[in-house]
C-alpha cells in the first residue's frame, strides 16, 4: 500500500498467548533473567505473587503489529511510548492493538495509538508509535 491509501482510524490487531517458552527464550535472548520472570519461588515471594511477563516481550508484539500488517512490510520504527499498566502472566493471552491517529503524507510518516490488552480486556501496556514509510511513495509497501 502507498502511504495515500491509509487513513485515520484504520486498525490491525494481533492475539497471542505468551507461554513459557516464550518468556524463557526472551530471557535468553536478552539477558533479562529478573526472578521475578524465570523463578517460580522468588516470584511468588514478590508482589506479584507469581511469576510475570516482561514487559518489553509483551510489548514486542506491537512491532509485530506495525512491521507485519499496518502499516507493514516497508515501515522503520522511528520511535514508541509505553505504559506499563498491568502485569501479563504466563499464559495469558493478549491483543495487541495499533490504530492510525495521523498521517504526514510529505514526509510518509504515521502516528498510532498502541494498546495490548488482557483477556479480560483490561489495558496492560498503552503509548504511541511513530513510523515511515520506505521509498518514494508510488510504490507498494505492502
């Protein structure tokens, strides 16, 4: 798609529950092995009671968001606010939302409301995206 046929209040999600695997290959792949994510013992020991997701896996799945689907395949990341709001445990399952708020067709540049909410609906990680679009602006970036 050329940055002309997007508008504002296009949306795309992503539902995915985060397993085990999940979070322990994040952890692995980061270096991030906080108890609090990778021990069931201290975990429990915290105020969360249990062991939780780290934040920034939960919230990678915005990226997934915008590189795979809106606007996809042809926009860089150029900068992203978070809220942590609640914490995601293991096994839950999420919906990453991102919703376009505006678009600069000059220099084909968007920005996007980001939402990842529980099963429950509730908000677990909030803020706001901004991207571009690759190449001259003809061409499909899809």
């Amino acid at each position: 798609m050329t940055i002309d046929s997007f508008t504002i209040g296009q949306v795309a999600t992503l539902v995915r529950t985060i397993s085990e695997a999940d979070v322990m290959t994040f952890a692995t792949l980061t270096g991030d092995h906080n108890p609090v994510h990778v021990d069931t013992d201290a975990a429990a020991a915290s105020s969360f009671g249990e062991r939780i997701v780290h934040g920034m896996l939960t919230a990678s799945l915005l990226s997934t968001v915008l590189a795979m689907q809106l606007p996809g395949p042809g926009a860089i990341y150029l900068g992203q606010t978070l809220r942590f709001l609640r914490p995601v445990k293991l096994g839950d399952t999420v919906t990453a939302q991102v919703e376009i708020t505006a678009i600069d067709l000059a220099k084909r540049r968007m920005t996007l409301a980001t939402t990842i909410r529980n099963e429950r609906g509730k908000t677990v990680v909030d803020g706001e995206a901004s991207v571009q679009l690759t190449g001259s602006g003809t061409e499909d970036c899809s």
